[in-house]
C-alpha cells in the first residue's frame, strides 16, 4: 500500500487509548482510514528516573530500577546490578548468579506471556490474554514467595540478591514449568495459527534488518527482523555463556521476514528458550550464601561503565560514571522500548489505523521505560 | 397473525376500526417489548458466563437472591441495568443534540419492527406478513441510518470512523444475506414465514428432518453464507470493527451512556434474535422438531424454535471469544470476493436443481 | 578489530582528531567536535569498522568548571566490535554536528539529550524536548540546573543539596 495524499484528518490516539499500553499520545495523519505519518510524543509518564538517581546512593537506585520496566523488573534489575559489579569489580558467589538467572528468566517468560496476551488483545482476540495471564499468575505467586513483592521486587542487589531462595523453591518451579509447557501449544492453536490471526499479522509492518539496526531495534523486535543478535550469547554476562538455548529469529513463515508475524513468534519461541535455560540452571544451582559479596557501603572507583544487557525487550543498557562518591554523577538508562517506538512512525505508513495498533503492539513497548 | 386475531376480537365488540387497530398494536407491542428487553437480559448473564467459562474464569458471581453473596450472579444484568437507567444523561457540548437524542430510537425501530415478523410458533408471530422475509431484511437495514447518525451527531473522529466502518460493512454484507436467503424462498416459492415452515415439515431419508439446509448442497452452502454475513450485520466479533475497542475505543457509541447507551445494547441483542430466528425459520426448519412427527405440537413450537435460536446465539458468543478482529479491507474481500460470488453461484445451482429434482 | 586497532584507523584517515585523556576507560576514545560527522560518516561507511548500531548517546556533566560531554556508544553487527566516542562541549556554548541522518535512533537520542543537557545538535531536523514539556525551563540534568519555582500553577519540588528530596 503506498501514501495517498488526499484530505488529510489528524487523529489523537491517546494519551488515554485502550491500546497505547500506557500514557502514550500518537498523532496519526489519515486519509479515511490509511495512514501518512505517525507522530509519538513522549513524556506523560516522566518521573526524572535519572535525575533521582543523581541524588540517592547506588543502593537506593535499585527500587527506581524496578519502576522502570515494570512488567520485567527483574530483568531491570539484574542489567543495573550487573553494570555496577562490572564498575566495582565485583566477583558474586555462584548461587547468587543462578538465583539471578532464574529469576530473570522467570520474568521475561512472565512479560513475554503478557506481551503476547495483549498482542491478541490489540487484534480483538480476548481470550489468550486470559489464558496467559492466569498462568504468569503463577511466576509473580512464585516471585511473591521468595521476595515478597509481585510486580516491582527490589530483589538483585549490588553483589547479591535480598533473600535467597525458599527451601522447595526449586520444586514449585520445575513443577510449573511441567505444567508451563503443554500450555504453549494451548497457546498456538488458540492464537497464533488462527487464519484471522494470521491474515491480520502476516505481511503488516515490515521492518527490514538495515532499517532496525540503524534504529537501534532490539531484541525480539530485531531477531524477528532476522538478524541473530541476543546479548545473552554474543556479550555473555553473569553466567548466561553456561547454559545451552537457541536465539530464534524470524523467518517470515507465513510472510515476510520482520513482519508482525515474525516478532510475535519470536517471543512465543524465546518463552520455550528460556524454559530451557531454566530447566538447566534449576538441575545446576550450588548451595552457598547470597549475602557474602555485598558490599558494605557502596563506592565505586572513578570511572564510567556502559553494560548492556537482555532485557525481554531488548538491550537494556546502564550507562553509570561515578567520582568516587557513593553517589552516581551520572546514571543512564539505554531503553529497548525507546528505540522500539522510534521505529514506529517508519513502518506504519501506509498501513490502516487497525494495523498501526498491530503494529504498536507487536513492538511491546513499556511506557515506564520509555519515559523513565 | 396475532394483531389480525386481535382486531378481529375487538371489532366483535364494537364498531370502531381506527381505535381497534391501534388498541391492537399496543396491546401486542408491549409484549414484544418485554421480550425484546428480557432477550437483552437474559443474553447478556449467558455471554457473561459463556465468556467466562471460555477463559477460565467464574464470572459474576456476587448479585442474586438470597440473603448473603447471591448466587450465580443471577442478578448482575438486572443490577446492571438499573445502573445504566440511573446514570446521568451526558449529551456531550459539541454534539448535534437532535440527531444524537435521535438515533437510539431509530436503531431501537429497526429492531423492534424486526422482531414483530418472527415466526416464535405456529400461532406466536406478532405480524404475519406474506412478504415477511423481505420484511425483515429491509427493517433490518433501519439500523444502519441510526447508527450513521450516532456517529456522526458526536462529533467525534473516533464516533465518525465507526459510523463509516459500520455503513460500508452492513450496507456490503446485507447482499450475500439477502441473496442467501433466496434459496429458501426458491425452493418454497413462498416470502411468507409460516408457509416457509410449513414447507420444511416431513422428512428426508426417512431420518433427517426436511429442512431447507439438509435439501441440497447449494442451500447447505447457503446457510452458512447467511449465518455468517448476519454475524457481520450485528456487528460482532470477528466483525465487530465498528465498535472494535482496541482501535476505536468504543466506535459510535463512544459518547452515548446511560440510558441512550442502554437502548444501542437492546438493539445489539434484538438483532442477534432476529437474524438468528430468520436463520433458524428459513433454514432450519422453524418452529419444527427435529425429529419428524415427534414433540411437535402446540408449545412445543416454542420451544423448538428457541432453542434453535439460542444455539445459533451460542455460536455467536462462541465466535466472540475465540477469533481476533478483521480488518477493514480484509471484511470487504470477504464479503465481495468470496461470499456474494458464491451466493450468486448458489441461486444458479439451486435453480437447476429444482429443475433436474423438483 | 581490537578497540587499539579502531582508534589507530580513526587516527590514521583523520589525523589529529582523536585527543588524549587521562580520564577515559577502555574502550573510550576522545574526538575533536569539529570532525565529528566526517568521522561519524567514515565509521559508520568503512567496511573495516562498519559501525551500523549506534547504541545509545549519553550526554554527562562533569561539574561546574568541566565540559559537557556527549558519549556516543557505538557497535558493529557485522564486525562485532564496539567503541565509545566521547566529544567535549563548551559549556557556555554546546554544539557538535548531528548524526541523527546517519544512524536513524540519533535522532530521539539527540533530542533527549538535548532535553536534558541542553546540547545543540546542528543539523537537526527536528530538536525538540521529547520527555519534558516544550515550554519547561532550563536543562535539568545539568549540574548547576536550578529547578523552576511553578510550572502553569504547579509548585515543583525542590531538591536539597545532600539531603535528598524535601
């Protein structure tokens, strides 16, 4: 479909739209109903995350992490405290590092499962958002039991994590990745080779590799557009070069490479990825203290650290320079859902308003992050 | 058939034609209402707990009677409704007042002169019209300047669009509707609802019922073709694009509530009543048991009928809770492309069919 | 390429860009302002280097006499190698070319630091505030940022020099 220039019409979708996952403002240019030209405008969910950072110790820093991304806080967490102990050099026990991948794949299952559900939920599909919402029911029940919180944990901390495990947490946890599994094929047949499913994703909003590595796309949004980047393999960090999973990438099985389509699958397969990776770290996971490595009193040496890693949307990178102070002179978050929703203007010209929430949708952005 | 027994008791009693046909009209007006309301009721506590057992969940379950937390949520429509008629009336500033106090009533026309055609039983039929089938169609399509007139009177972009979506989508598929329900009225050579019934009776083979869908392959195609073009035509899901509320928030209705709103909710059920009951007397058989010659008399009708209707309303909810939303052009390559071709070819088949076997 | 490697070929093709400073860490390099998009251009076209990725611009202060800087954050998708590039800005006067027509994401990085910072990038098309409101008053992650009294009527608050929020 190309642009047509006829009568244009502005439309506002949003701040408050069901379909904007968050207070985001879209100003679409239309002619009836295919569209010329998105227009996000940002800020409405701004809450000065890195002027706060500037004024708090590094300690304090990990519960704004945690508002940040909040449907994968976990994952939030883990690439801050993973960028202050590169910063510090310093070295966590091992149980500390399988806890902290446990955890951070348990939530990036839990926020895959609520990207996908609410990506059937933009094309008018109700029901598998229920179905995968009551089984992430039971990965925040699992997070409930170990630290205590259900959506924002607090949980990594620099050199060690809160709490350890409970006792039969190892148990709970394999006994619900049993019953996880045949639940994704539930899934597929439900959603995801449904012909209307299919008709609606397949083809829509093609995003070509050059385009999403010049936008700085990431994550699943990248892999669907092809191309094998996922930090978890090619920057290892904590101990992710351990474990054996497979990064998916989009094969425009039903269309085009980097459609719709594509970056919906992709996080369908990373769910199955990271239930391997939590199968092999659970049988793996040594005895040990989680509270031996943190520091007393947090002051890293001068100098600055950018570590990036694999948040469920995409790079999650902390840029911290510090002066010695045990506070941050200056704490940056690089944003995977940021630089997802740049791309967006790009690839839904042309396309219908139905389609431009399709599309919305499938970049799975969180406005806490973009905003901060 | 109703109203004509009616005035002919009345004018019995005196000589005053006028007066008996409207007393007439009222007096089998009001039922009709109550069953239009109660449908509404009733169909929204099914959908509910439909829905619900569809996703896992228990739904309503706190309304009922009975002293403590209810049961079954047996009430959640009748609280429901209470609440929409005690909202505040909102009719927004900007608005077109006339038009927008306007099409609530004209889509709740469209409806109501709908249901006063459906065949409920051998003698349950408020109107029995010799062209009813026609009828049904053409009052259906009332509707469609109701809700143009919502959309538009709003003033508001999102209103406009589903007013828009919602023309072009029933105006297309009321084609392959009407030209399905042709072979009905082909293989009967009747427009008449009851007639039409009463052509189904008896049976083929000896075990299925005579119905029209069973008759040949052509009307078996038919059925379907109509079933589905009405489900677009009552604006549900997998067509339900002119309300879609992940794209349009709420379409045409997005500034009604309250009462206005409650009325738009009426019609919706009204409607999925009548394509159903017209589905459900051209095709499959009516008021008729579907075992020849068993259970088939006098409030059995009823009963047959209704049920019929409440399966196909079933399927309908079914639908709503198991397929995403189409797109705009993919709805109308659906309805041009596919289906009014195949309608078109379907009267071709039946007509020689009738002329080999009829 | 080793990161060694990539500041020699910068240095190589544009002589006396690359600045000595003691500060930096390992994989960062310093470049003069006025190069800047030739080099940008040059890193991101030369199929030795190829950095296709940029990966996030981070604006810092580094206090009330130091410059602003901005740090650019490169990657390679082909080569798989990564540099940091750190320009320095006057702080009465903070320029440097924009990049944001050569890696596409520049562009909301930009504006964001521009929001923050109050760093000019020449050439922009669009430099906007993107996460403050337009009409907001100075740059706020500056160090010598004093907030605003109101905003529309609103009272802003107010942050203690080292006791944290009032």
């Amino acid at each position: 479909m190309g642009i047509v220039h006829g009568d244009q019409m502005i439309l506002n979708i949003g701040p408050q739209h069901p379909s904007t996952h968050g207070v985001l403002r879209l100003e679409v240019k239309t002619d009836g109903e295919i569209v010329s030209e998105v227009k996000p405008y940002l800020g409405y969910l701004h809450r000065c995350f890195e002027k706060h950072c500037e004024n708090v110790t590094y300690e304090q820093v990990v519960p704004y992490t945690d508002r940040c991304d909040y449907l994968a806080a976990m994952n939030s967490n883990f690439g801050y405290v993973v960028a202050m102990e590169e910063l510090m050099e310093i070295k966590v026990p091992e149980r500390v590092d399988y806890i902290r991948v446990i955890m951070g794949e348990l939530n990036r299952v839990a926020s895959h499962l609520l990207a996908l559900g609410v990506y059937g939920l933009d094309v008018g599909a109700f029901t598998p958002f229920l179905y995968m919402l009551r089984d992430r029911e039971r990965i925040l029940d699992m997070f409930e039991y170990t630290c205590g919180a259900r959506l924002l944990y607090n949980y990594m901390w620099v050199g060690g994590v809160s709490h350890d495990l409970p006792k039969d947490f190892v148990q709970i946890c394999l006994d619900f990745l049993d019953y996880f599994e045949p639940q994704i094929s539930e899934y597929n047949e439900l959603l995801t080779y449904n012909k209307i499913f299919i008709e609606r994703t397949a083809d829509v909003g093609v995003l070509p590799a050059d385009v999403a590595v010049s936008f700085g796309v990431t994550g699943p949004n990248l892999r669907g557009s092809g191309v094998k980047w996922d930090v978890r393999k090619d920057e290892p960090y904590s101990i992710y070069d351990r474990f054996d999973f497979d990064v998916p990438t989009g094969t425009g099985e039903f269309g085009t490479v980097g459609d719709c389509f594509d970056r919906y699958w992709v996080r369908m397969l990373e769910v199955k990825e990271s239930v391997k990776i939590l199968r092999q770290a659970l049988k793996d996971i040594p005895d040990g203290d989680v509270h031996q490595a943190i520091p007393k009193k947090i002051r890293p040496p001068k100098g600055s650290v950018y570590r990036r890693t694999e948040s469920p949307r995409g790079d999650l990178g902390y840029y911290i320079v510090s002066d010695g102070t045990p506070v941050a002179t200056r704490l940056k978050m690089r944003s995977p859902a940021f630089t997802a929703l740049s791309v967006l203007d790009e690839i839904s010209r042309g396309w219908m308003i139905s389609d431009v929430i399709a599309i919305l949708g499938s970049l799975d952005i969180v406005l806490g992050e973009i905003d901060r | 058939m109703t109203v004509d027994l009616l005035i002919d008791w009345l004018n019995t009693i005196g000589d005053f034609p006028v007066l008996a046909f409207i007393l007439a009209v009222v007096i089998s007006g009001i039922p009709l209402f109550l069953v239009m309301a109660l449908n509404a009721m009733v169909a929204v506590y099914v959908e509910r707990k439909v829905s619900a057992f569809m996703m896992d969940r228990i739904g309503p379950m706190g309304q009922g009677p009975g002293l403590h937390a209810g049961k079954w949520g047996l009430l959640q429509t009748v609280a429901d409704a209470v609440k929409l008629l005690v909202k505040e009336d909102t009719v927004p500033e900007s608005s077109d007042k006339v038009l927008f106090k306007m099409a609530p009533f004209i889509i709740f026309i469209g409806a109501f002169m709908g249901l006063a055609a459906v065949p409920f039983s051998q003698t349950l039929q408020v109107v029995d019209f010799n062209v009813g089938v026609f009828y049904i169609i053409a009052v259906g399509s009332i509707g469609v300047i109701g809700i143009v007139m919502a959309g538009w009177a709003s003033n508001n972009k999102w209103s406009l669009y589903g007013a828009m979506r919602s023309a072009a989508q029933i105006i297309s598929y009321e084609i392959p509707a009407g030209l399905s329900i042709i072979i009905p009225i082909m293989m009967a050579g009747t427009m008449n609802l009851q007639e039409l019934i009463h052509f189904q009776s008896g049976s083929v083979w000896g075990i299925l019922p005579n119905w029209i869908i069973f008759n040949n392959p052509f009307s078996f195609i038919a059925f379907f073709i109509f079933f589905i073009s009405a489900i677009a035509e009552t604006n549900r899901t997998p067509f339900d694009i002119p309300e879609a509320e992940s794209e349009l928030v709420a379409g045409w209705m997005t500034e009604y509530s309250g009462f206005r709103w409650a009325i738009f909710f009426l019609s919706e059920y009204a409607n999925m009543l009548i394509v159903s009951g017209l589905a459900v007397a051209g095709f499959l058989g009516g008021w008729q048991s579907p075992i020849p010659g068993l259970f088939d008399s006098g409030a059995w009708g009823l009963f047959w009928f209704m049920g019929k209707v409440a399966s196909l309303i079933f399927i309908m909810m079914w639908f709503r809770w198991t397929f995403p939303r189409l797109r705009v052009d993919q709805l109308m390559h659906v309805c041009w492309k596919v289906f009014i071709p195949i309608a078109m070819l379907n009267i071709f088949g039946v007509g020689i069919w009738k002329l080999i076997f009829g | 390429m080793t990161f060694a490697e990539i500041k020699a070929t910068i240095e190589k093709q544009y002589p006396g860009s690359v600045l000595e400073n003691e500060g930096l860490g390992d994989h960062q390099v310093e470049l003069k302002g006025e190069q800047w998009i030739e080099i940008a251009t040059y890193m991101k076209t030369d199929p030795t280097l190829c950095f296709d990725q940029l990966e996030c611009i981070t604006g810092v202060d580094t206090g009330e006499e130091g410059p602003l800087q901005s740090r650019y954050n490169l990657h390679s998708m082909e080569h798989r190698h990564k540099i940091e590039v750190v320009i320095c800005h006057d702080r009465k006067n903070p320029k440097v070319a924009s990049i944001e027509q050569l890696w596409r994401i520049g562009d909301w990085f930009e504006r964001e630091t521009y929001d923050m910072f109050g760093i000019v990038y020449e050439g922009h098309r669009d430099l906007r505030r993107i996460l403050c409101p337009d009409d907001w008053e100075g740059w706020p992650l500056r160090k010598d940022y004093e907030g605003q009294e109101s905003y529309h009527g609103i009272i802003v608050p107010k942050i203690k020099e080292e006791e944290g929020w009032e």
